[in-house]
C-alpha cells in the first residue's frame, strides 16, 4: 500500500525525539496553564509553580487530573489564559448539559487543530481532487466546523451539509460528485437504508470513503457499512475538552487509531486507582493538550475506555495506537451521535406534578437508529381510563425532553407504582442496544 503523509517529519519521527519534542510541549503548556486561575492554584499546591518544575514526562505524574465537574466549576472563563480580546471562537460540549463545558480558541490554536485534522484526512488517502460532504452537526459542536476547516486545509471542495434529511444528502452527493463522507455510524446506516427507499442507485454515487466518529461503534459496524455502501471506513476520535475530532484518527491500515503525540499526551489508567495500567490492558483515557494556548487542559479524564496497541503501524507513524473506544466509565448515554445524561431526563420529569415517583429510561436499537423511550408512572391522582389529559401529559413531557435534550422520544405513561422498584440503588437506564466488542 502507498501510504501518504501530510507531516511526514513528524508523522515519522523516531520516539525518542518525539518524546523529546512532548516535554518542550508540555512545558509551554505548563506555563500558559499557570496564566488560568484554576491551574494556578492547582499546580502550585502539587508544587508546580514554573516550566522549569517540569523535567522529565514522568512529571506529569505530578499533575492532578481535571474532571469534566472541573471544567463546570470554572464557567465560563476560569480556564482561559489569554485576555478575551485574543479569543476568536468558542465551542462547547453537549451545551444541553446545564452547566456547558466551553472551550476558547484562538486564531493559532484554530490553525493547529485544523492541522492535526488535515494531518488525519489526507492520512486517510483523501486530496485536494476530493468533494467532501460532511454531513455532521455544525454549532457549538465540534465535529462540523472541525472537519470543515481540516477539509479545506488539505483543499479538498467542502460542502458544509449538516446532519440529518437524507434526500437532501442524496441530491448533493449526486450534484457535487462527493467522494468523501462525515457523519456518525448510526446515520450512515441509516442513510444506507433510505437509499434503498428512495431508489438511489449506487452507481449514481462517486462516494470512495466515509469518516465515522463521534459515537462507539463496532468493528462489525464498520464492516457493514462498507459492504453496504462500498466505501472505505475510518474511525475518527475526538472530544471537545481536546478541540475536538482529530485528537486520533486511523490510517489506512484500518487498525487503531494514531494519537498525535505531538498535540497531545495520553495516559490509560485503572479508573478506580487511577494507576496506569500495564501497557497494552484496556482503561480510562487520560488526555494533555499540547497544542492550545486559550484554553489548556491537562490530565483530562476522559471516562472514555480504551488500550493502546504495542506494536508499531505498518504504515511507519511512529504515534501509538488506540483501539477503538468501548464505550464510557459513566452513565452517558449517546443516542443517535447526542450525549444525554439520565439525569436531564430525570430533571424535566420531575419537575412535573403530573408525573409520578417512579421511570425508566430505555433505549433499543430501532433499524439502524437508536430509539428512546422514557417511562414514566403518572401521579395518583390521575386515573388511567381518561385519555384525553393523559395524551396532553404524553406531549408536554414530549416537548419538554426534546427542548431539554434534543432528541424526540417515545413517551410511556404508566400507572403508579406500576413500574418496577429494585432494592438498593435504583436501575434507570436500561440500555438494549447491542454492546461493542
Ligand atoms: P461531550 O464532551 O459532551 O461528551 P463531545 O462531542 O466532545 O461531547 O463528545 C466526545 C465523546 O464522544 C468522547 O469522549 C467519546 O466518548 C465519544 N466519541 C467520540 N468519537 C468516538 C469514537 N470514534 N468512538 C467512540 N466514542 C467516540
Ligand atoms: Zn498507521
């Protein structure tokens, strides 16, 4: 195979002078996260009050982790660390979470990550003859803008399509001549099936390759969508507290994905002891930035569970590997590509006096889309056998879950005391999709 590389120098380079290249990195890193209010404290107790306190990488061991309650707690700018007149972009994660977890930018900090972006793109085979449809969430999520500005950055015609309405997609993919795809697993499914519905040929497409990310998926997953629609599939991984996709992408030996090591520093640790791992066993992934001086985050839980590869890539980056991402070490559900957390469902019902004591949360794979469905018990007051107020309940609650976390679910009422009770911690979620191997 012909591999290409967009940084070849550091793609390439041996580890030794990457590692060497780490520590220049994560002193500066260091010293911009010392100009945040939050770090500054933080650091200077773990007795880090300069660059030079950082000799070795084996310092960072000396770094306290930060938690996304961290990030929270230092809304909206306790993290920043250049005067806000510097700043040229903000995003945020989720943004439906309460508190939003918000990351400044500025113009050098846009410039590295749309680097690192177009270092995974054309690592992937794509070039500047390429029509890249991404067919992602734009806003304050970074996946679109993300890929975006990395697109352009290897020259390849971006068409900034946004999620969702298939047909739309269709008649651009045709129009356009689009060679390249962005979007979630569950929507290339998806998109797959409407295809059939809607009597696109295949060969009415010129679509070669598709990046798919922003949520778990299997290998199985990959492979089906391939089959189905005859692209190449590449996993991309990413998360807003990192600037977003392009923290570890695949090449295209398809086995892994290479973290930038020169953009970020990942650690796999026991979430419970918090002791790395031994190399090669699967853990929480813990992740430095190294490439942004807005908003510096060091030692990030990331909940997100994984294991690095022990053997070198054939295709020569000397980057280490991640397998791919099993899911979470919390309660996070991700439905469709949007993060939900069970406690905003329980925060809109809730507060509703219709509603009753008791819920359940289920999601089940519907087709190739996730379904959501919220259970609730109504309160005592209300009888079963009058439909006409049980149907507003049902809508009310409906439109209240969607403004809350944007997604439309299924609503079940209940009867009280009707859904089931288990003893010690209550089981909200109860989750039948298929688990990823
Ligand atoms: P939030 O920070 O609210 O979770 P993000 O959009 O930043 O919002 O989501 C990042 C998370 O999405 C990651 O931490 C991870 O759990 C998940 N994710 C992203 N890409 C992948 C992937 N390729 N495989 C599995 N999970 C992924
Ligand atoms: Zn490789």
């Amino acid at each position: 195979m012909e591999f290409q590389y967009r940084d070849p120098e550091i793609e390439k380079m041996p580890r030794e002078e990457l590692l060497a290249l780490q520590l220049q990195k994560l002193k500066t890193e260091i010293e911009i996260a010392l100009r945040t209010p939050f770090y500054k404290e933080r650091l200077s107790k773990a007795g880090i009050k300069s660059r030079d306190d950082i000799r070795t990488l084996d310092d960072l061991n000396r770094i306290p982790f930060t938690t996304k309650n961290d990030l929270r707690d230092g809304f909206p700018y306790g993290f920043l660390a250049i005067p806000k007149e510097e700043v040229v972009r903000l995003h945020a994660s989720s943004g439906t979470t309460g508190v939003p977890t918000t990351i400044y930018f500025s113009r050098s900090d846009l410039k590295n990550w749309a680097g690192f972006m177009a270092r995974c793109i054309y690592g992937a085979g794509c070039n500047k003859t390429d029509v890249f449809q991404n067919m992602i969430t734009y806003g304050l999520f970074t996946g679109g803008l993300g890929f975006h500005q990395g697109g352009e950055e290897v020259g390849m015609l971006v068409i900034p399509a946004g999620a969702g309405n298939t047909g739309r997609q269709f008649k651009m993919m045709q129009d356009y001549g689009t060679t390249v795809l962005h979007a979630t697993p569950s929507f290339l499914l998806h998109l797959e099936t409407k295809m059939k519905e809607a009597g696109v040929e295949r060969e009415s497409l010129s679509i070669k390759r598709a990046f798919a990310g922003a949520e778990p998926y299997s290998e199985d997953t990959r492979k089906r969508i391939e089959a189905l629609l005859k692209v190449d599939v590449y996993n991309s991984y990413g998360l807003s507290e990192m600037n977003g996709p392009g923290v570890a992408f695949e090449c295209q030996c398809k086995a892994g994905l290479h973290i930038w090591e020169d953009g970020y520093m990942a650690e796999i640790v026991n979430p419970d002891t918090l002791e790395p791992v031994k190399d090669g066993e699967t853990g929480e992934l813990i992740l430095t930035i190294l490439c942004r001086e807005a908003t510096p985050i060091l030692r990030y839980r990331t909940r997100d569970l994984t294991s690095f590869y022990t053997q070198p890539c054939e295709c020569g980056r000397t980057h280490r590997r991640l397998r791919r991402i099993t899911g979470r070490s919390d309660d996070m559900l991700i439905i469709n590509g949007v993060n939900v957390f069970p406690s905003q469902i329980e925060e809109v019902i809730m507060g509703m006096k219709e509603v009753g004591n008791n819920y359940l949360i289920v999601v089940e794979k519907d087709g190739a889309l996730d379904r959501l469905t919220v259970k609730t018990e109504i309160s005592a007051e209300i009888f079963m056998d009058d439909s006409r107020p049980l149907n507003a309940l049902k809508d009310k609650i409906k439109e209240t879950l969607q403004a809350s976390i944007s997604i439309n679910p299924r609503v079940e009422l209940h009867e009280s005391g009707s859904l089931p009770v288990t003893e010690g911690k209550a089981v909200r979620v109860k989750d039948t999709r298929p688990k990823d191997v």
